[in-house]
C-alpha cells in the first residue's frame, strides 16, 4: 500500500505542505463556495431546458410550471362502487351496469338505478351514487337505500381537481412521483425540466483492484463502485467512470478531455510524490477556489474551475474522507446546477458526546433514534463501517459537543423521504 500520498483509499496521509491548514477553507465557506461555483457556471453554460418523457423525469426540476391540459377529472365521475340512482328510491335496477373506461351511458330515468364501478362515467340525470354498502335489494329486485341519501354523494364532478389551464405545480418543482402522477392524470406525456448535470469520475491510484481479495500492498477500489449512484442521487448523470492510476499524464489528457460539467478525482490531492491532481491543474491554468477545507475527515479536498462552465471536484483517496468531499463540495455543486430546492436545515441533540478536532468541522456518521442521534463507531477517514449503517452525518463543531446538546444533521440521499433514492 502507498504510505505516501493522500490519495490512497485506505493509505496513511502525508504531511501537509506548509500553510496548507492556514489557507484552508472553513466548512461552511466551502459549501457556500461550490454553490456560487455553480450559479456562474449556469450562467455561462446557457443550458436549455430539456423535454423528458414522464419515465425518465424522476429526481428533476420543473423548468416550466405544469398547467393542466384539461379539467380534471374530465368528465362527471362515480367516487365508489355502487348504484348510480335518479330521484328518490326504491328505484328499479338497469340489466346493463356502467363500467370505468366505457362511453356516455344512456340517461336515467325518475326511479332508476344502475349499478357503477369506482372511476365510470356518471349517466346523465344522476341525484347520487349510492354505496354498495348502503343498498339492498327486496324480493322483486327493487333497490332500498339503507341511509338518507343526499343529493350529488359520492359524485366527483367534472372540474373538482383543476380546470384546463389551472397552475397545478409552480417552476422550480422537483419531479417525485406524485408529480409524475399527477403529470400523467393532467395529459402529460413528457416534462419540461432543468437537464441533469454531467459528472465523469476518474480514480487514481497503482495500489487499486477492482476484484478479488486485498494482497500484497494492493487494496480493494471502494470508491468506484460508491460515486456513481451517490451522484446519481444527487441528481446527476454519470458518464465515463476511469481508473487512471498514477499516471499524470493520463490523468491531465482525461481531465482536458472531459466533456462533463464536473469532474471528480478520487486520491491524489496532497503533496505527495504521486499526488498529480495540484500540478496538473496549475499546468491547464484551473483556478483553484477552495483549496483544502477545515474538515475532518477530509481536509485536503479542492474545488477548481476549469472553464467556465465547468469544474473539477477532488476527493481525497480515503473513502470516508471522500464521502465528506462528496457532501461538502459535490452536493451543494451539484444540487444548484440541477436547480434543486436546499435541503431544509435541521438539527437533533447528540445522545452521545462526540470530541471534535481543535480547529476543524467534524462531519461524524448517526443513526437516528427516538432519543436523538446516535454516534457511530468507526468513523475514520479510511473506514466505511459507519457511514454504511447511518442514516445522517453529524455536524460536530471545532471543540467537540457533549451528550445532549444539539447538532446539524445532513441527511443520506437513501435515508431520506424525498427523492434521493432514486439511483438510476
């Protein structure tokens, strides 16, 4: 295993180059940083927004607001099972019932009864509905209602959603399933919405295999089969994923190369004799807008504009460090591009005291219980342990929190109710 560089996923750290830790960004400044990263390079990229079909639209923004096409429901409909019924009863029963999806039934008559399906077109001259439940029939086949009926029960008229032309979901609405759901009801059949970002991810590293048992220095590649649905939960997509070892020169044609709106390195973000990622980008002329983070673990990840409208995110190589890389720099990133509403903050107090770093941020993986968050063992920068039982991180403060006191919590795409769950 390389003991010399940061970027091995799992290898002891190198020295920080001097004034590393002096420049370095506070936290909050980071996340703050990729977001306005972002806003600029939306300004410049002029993306348009994108017509996708209702299927493929799960996890996007609404770039237009979504107007009902027709009155919903569109025609008078049956709210249960049971009789449609004209006048006051008993009424004598039709042969024929009424089915959802069929034609205009024919119109009833003072005295006479249908029998509906939940979802079928009202016949004309309809008083109510009569619940399957709230009727009986005698000996001659005449139908009784066992409660008062009441004039229009268990009708949806035409219109009680919306009418045609109605503002259902206002721009800036993010695409769940029950937006979908009420897309397709409303006669969509695709949406308008704000494209998805595009993130290649390139992995550096000799010491890296991707099958089989750790041997001989070599250690197992966790990140390549962690970043690409972590960043598809956070709404991007995912093109090239690389493994690029140590070879600078792959490494600078990969990056010039790129296509993406953002790049993300894994490992080689120190001053070791491996770590290409600062040289590289010196030599492409990038500006480097966050240069290290008072952030524990983590510490040694950048953010770099490329171009204008685009920019490279660099994980450090241990992969819990690379987690807090991820959730530091990529989210906020990435979630302003994508157009996607901030996560509302919160906080829960800490069942357990959790010691802090004396100057840095420490972002600590919890499972959420009925008496608050509970810290998680195994929460190093080379450990995945933790963050693979947790629901959140922690946002434990320089100095550390004891038991009982409040903290900031972030939550895990998949531990969420929204739409983080979504993978694909």
């Amino acid at each position: 295993m390389r003991a010399t560089s940061s970027g091995a996923q799992g290898a002891a750290r190198s020295p920080e180059p001097s004034g590393t830790h002096h420049r370095a960004t506070p936290w909050p400044d980071a996340r703050a940083a990729a977001e306005r990263a972002a806003r600029s390079a939306a300004r410049a990229a002029r993306r348009e927004p994108v017509s996708v079909p209702l299927d493929q639209a799960l996890g996007l923004t609404l770039a237009a607001p979504l107007t009902a096409l027709t009155d919903l429901p569109s025609f008078d409909t049956s709210a249960m099972d049971g009789w449609a019924v004209a006048g006051p009863g008993p009424w004598a029963v039709r042969d024929e019932g009424v089915l959802a999806g069929h034609a205009q039934p024919a119109p009833l008559t003072d005295g006479e009864a249908a029998r509906i399906a939940t979802g079928a077109r009202i016949p004309p001259d309809t008083t109510a509905v009569l619940r399957t439940e709230h009727g009986r029939t005698d000996d001659r086949g005449r139908l009784h209602p066992v409660r008062e009926v009441v004039h229009g029960q268990d009708i949806r008229p035409r219109g009680q959603e919306c009418r045609g032309g109605d503002q259902l979901l206002p721009l800036g609405t993010l695409a769940t399933p029950p937006v979908l759901g009420l897309a397709a009801a409303a006669g969509y059949d695709t949406l308008t919405a704000v494209p998805r970002p595009r993130v290649d991810v390139l992995v550096l590293g000799d010491e890296l295999l991707t099958a089989g048992l750790p041997h001989d220095g070599l250690i197992r590649d966790a990140l390549g089969p962690l970043l690409p649905p972590w960043l598809r939960a956070l709404g991007a997509e995912v093109g090239t994923v690389r493994r690029i070892g140590d070879d600078a020169g792959a490494l600078e044609r990969a990056v010039t190369t790129s296509e993406a709106d953002l790049v993300v390195t894994t490992g080689g973000t120190a001053a070791g004799p491996v770590d290409h990622v600062h040289p590289i980008l010196g030599r492409i002329g990038a500006e480097l807008l966050v240069d290290g983070v008072k952030v524990r673990p983590g510490h040694p990840m950048l953010l770099a504009r490329l171009k204008a409208d685009q920019h490279l995110v660099g994980l450090p190589g241990n992969p819990l460090a690379a987690v807090s890389g991820l959730i530091t720099l990529a989210e906020p990133l990435l979630r302003t591009l994508a157009a996607r509403p901030a996560p509302e903050r919160y906080a829960m107090p800490l069942r357990d005291a959790v010691h802090g770093h004396p100057h840095d941020t420490r972002l600590v993986p919890v499972v959420l219980r009925d008496e608050g968050a509970v810290p998680l063992h195994y929460n190093g920068p080379a450990m995945l342990r933790g963050i693979a039982a947790a629901d959140a991180l922690a946002v434990v403060p320089p100095g550390g929190t004891r038991s009982g006191q409040e903290a900031e919590l972030l939550d895990l795409p998949w531990a969420t109710a929204g739409i983080g769950v979504c993978f694909t």
